[in-house]
C-alpha cells in the first residue's frame, strides 16, 4: 500500500518527525543545476502526449538523451594562493558529528517504488535533472518530482544526505521519498509541492513589510542549515519557493550544497553568476557559509531597490567589474591584500578605478518606500567584499531592520 510506502519512506528520510503536508496548486522547483541567470524556461506547457505518464516512461526517455550527448570536461580550477582562516561561526558543527552525519560517499540510499507516482508536467529543467509536477497516486496528492540525469553518485548521494539531514528545518523543503528506475538505475527524488509564484511576478507587488518578512524567513532556513554545518552554495530568487497566500517559505535545490569543513578549499564554480560572492570570482576556494549571505544580500539589494539582478554580469569576469563600481576599486585591492590573492591578468584591461558608491544613490521614486536607514545599513553589512566582515544569518535576524517582522510574531500576528 502507497500509505504504508509513504510512512516507512519518511520515517528512513526523517526519523520521527511527521511528513511535511502537501501543499496545493504550481510549483516552480529549480533543477538542480539550472544555473542560468534567467529561468525563462522554468516553467513549460504540460507534456503532449496523454498525462499523467508513469515516471518509469519520463526517466527512460531523459537517459536516452543524456547518454547521447555527454556532457564535456569541466576545466581544472585555476591555483589560488591565500591565508588559512575559519568561519567565526558554526566552524567546527561536523568536527563534532559522527562520520556518518556528513560522509555521503558511505550512504546506502533505502529507495522507494518509483510506481507510487505518475509524472503531470514539466516544470524546470536543466543541465543535471528535469523537474515535474507529479501526482501520487495513492493519496491522490501532488508532489515535486526531480528525476537526475546521469552524474557521478557521490553527488546525487551528496544531495540526498543533506536533505535527510536537513529535513523538519525550518523552511526547508521537504524530502518525501527516494525512488529509482529498476532497469535504467535512475533515481528521483520527490519534494512536498508549494504553490509558488514566480518571483518576477510576485516580487514587484512586495510591499516593506512583505520584503522584511520573506527575507526574515529565508534567514531561518540559512541559519538551520548553517548551525547543521551545511553550506548551500545556490541562494537566488529561483531557488526561494513562497506560497504568498499562505506566507510560507521554502529554500529549495540543493544540488550544489555541501558539507563545511574547517580549511578544507572548495570549488569555485558554484552559485550562479549574478549572485556569486567576490571570493568565488577571485578564486578564494577556502571559503564558508558566508557565501550564502553574499547572495542573500543580492537578493535583498534587487528587492528593495528594484533592481533584478541587483549585480548583472555579462561573464564571471564582469560580474567582479560589476560589483567593484558599487564596493570600490580600493576596496576590492585591500581585500585581496588581507588574502593574499592576485586578480586574473584578464582584469588589468576591464576593471578600471572606481570608488565606492553610497547605497542612497540607488533610491529612486519607484523604491524610496521599501529602502529605510535599516534597510540600508542591513544590505552594507551583507555585501561586504571580506567574508569574514558579513553578518551571519543569526546576526541578521538580530538587525533593528526586522523589528517589525520580531513584533508582529510576538504578538501572534
């Protein structure tokens, strides 16, 4: 029976807690590696031919295709040479967990029967996963269904175990079951399903409050996964899911998180351009959770100053260009010095001088109601070229500019 799947299938994926209700209506999941900077195609037509299809029928036909074209090389990351430090914050979390919290490598998946849901609709793709709406058919529920292409199985092992370590956290998806092809071995993951709104829809109509609010929960699920010594290295506006009648929240796509460990270096090919921290774009490879608060901030500056994306790269190289005529020139160089990091000779002919810009003069008639003193003074101290120098998430949480936002909590609102 589905009933019983479902219940043995939460209880490996959750331990105790209660699966996560299924939520209504369009969802707008992220692939797990649609790294484009614009998600024209998040959202397509539903599938031609008769639907629902069975989910067997979808992955056959996904690795025909991936098969056909691999994928090329990656490049060799570049060397970077820089002074050992750790995050002030939440350095040490897996330091003191057992091995098997944060070894994904040795995770035995415990697979589901790919039987219990039927395919609807595609609703993202990309390079490493499609994603669709699905149906389970013994609840007659819908749910997310992200079928992964073929990639290596330390990633796909790699995300599930954060999500099985992630799971109950606040505003996080939630993970409901692991399933797999029994012939073509390819496996789907299947999310709870949030009625979203595209953020390029939803986010003009945010009023102060609203903004204040949605930033305030998204800074809980950082927090969460940060305390749980997880970094998740994609914050943007398409991988935020919210259900505005409901003002709910869920931080989704965590295809590229990882596990943080003290000076361990990581790779810089991570986040999407527009919202990639200047670390990743001079080749800081030891870098830490503060990552997610550069793009937090990113993703803050383009909603109160409406301005989407707030930093627009044509290139990595570009994107650097782009945030040094807001943070400065100067600025950028002493936070190079502190590191010991030498810019790409590609910058000598594009980076030019520049000082650094007052956040005012972003204001315009259009934002001047959603950019207060708090306001401006959170997103000063989120944008920061040092790591090291950002608030964490549970400092944000602590700034004066979500005051409303503890306020009205407080009193049950």
């Amino acid at each position: 029976m589905l009933s019983s799947a479902l219940a043995r299938r939460t209880s490996v994926q959750c331990g105790s807690r209660p699966a996560t209700t299924q939520l209504r209506s369009h969802c707008g999941y992220a692939p797990q590696s649609c790294r484009s900077n614009c998600n024209s195609r998040a959202f397509e037509a539903p599938l031609p031919s008769s639907s629902p299809k069975t989910l067997a029928r979808v992955q056959q036909s996904l690795l025909t295709i991936c098969l056909s074209t691999p994928p090329p090389p990656p490049p060799p990351p570049r060397p970077s040479s820089h002074q050992n430090h750790l995050h002030r914050v939440y350095a040490d979390v897996n330091v003191h967990r057992p091995r098997d919290y944060w070894d994904y490598e040795a995770l035995t998946v415990n697979w589901g029967d790919q039987e219990d849901y039927e395919v609807v609709r595609k609703i993202g793709r990309g390079k490493y996963s499609e994603v669709f709406e699905g149906h389970n058919v013994g609840n007659n529920s819908k749910c997310v269904i992200k079928i992964l292409k073929p990639v290596k199985k330390k990633k796909i092992k790699r995300e599930i175990k954060i999500l099985q370590n992630m799971c109950g956290g606040t505003n996080i998806i939630q993970l409901l079951d692991v399933v797999r092809d029994p012939q073509s071995k390819t496996p789907s993951l299947i999310f709870e399903h949030v009625n979203n709104t595209d953020f390029k829809i939803l986010y003009p109509t945010l009023s102060d409050f609203d903004i204040r609010y949605y930033i305030f929960e998204l800074l809980k699920a950082l927090d969460y996964c940060h305390s749980n010594g997880v970094m998740h290295r994609d914050v943007k506006p398409h991988n935020v899911m919210i259900d505005h009648e409901k003002r709910q929240l869920r931080l989704i796509d965590w295809g590229l998180a990882e596990f943080y460990h003290p000076g361990r270096e990581y790779n810089v090919r991570v986040a999407s351009r527009y919202f990639k921290g200047p670390e990743l774009l001079v080749d800081l490879q030891e870098y830490d959770y503060s990552l997610d608060m550069w793009s937090l901030g990113c993703m803050f500056a383009g909603m109160i100053f409406r301005k989407e994306p707030f930093f627009h790269g044509h290139d990595n190289y570009d994107q650097l260009v782009k945030i040094a005529k807001v943070l400065g020139t100067e600025e950028l160089f002493h936070y190079l010095d502190t590191y010991d990091l030498e810019l790409d000779p590609h910058f000598d002919g594009i980076l030019g001088r520049h000082s650094k810009k007052p956040w005012q003069k972003f204001v315009t008639n259009e934002n001047q109601h959603l950019v207060s003193e708090e306001a401006i003074d959170f997103v000063s101290k989120l944008l920061r070229y040092d790591h090291q120098e950002r608030l964490s998430a549970k400092e944000a949480m602590s700034h004066p500019y979500f005051a409303p936002v503890r306020e009205a909590a407080a009193r049950g609102m």
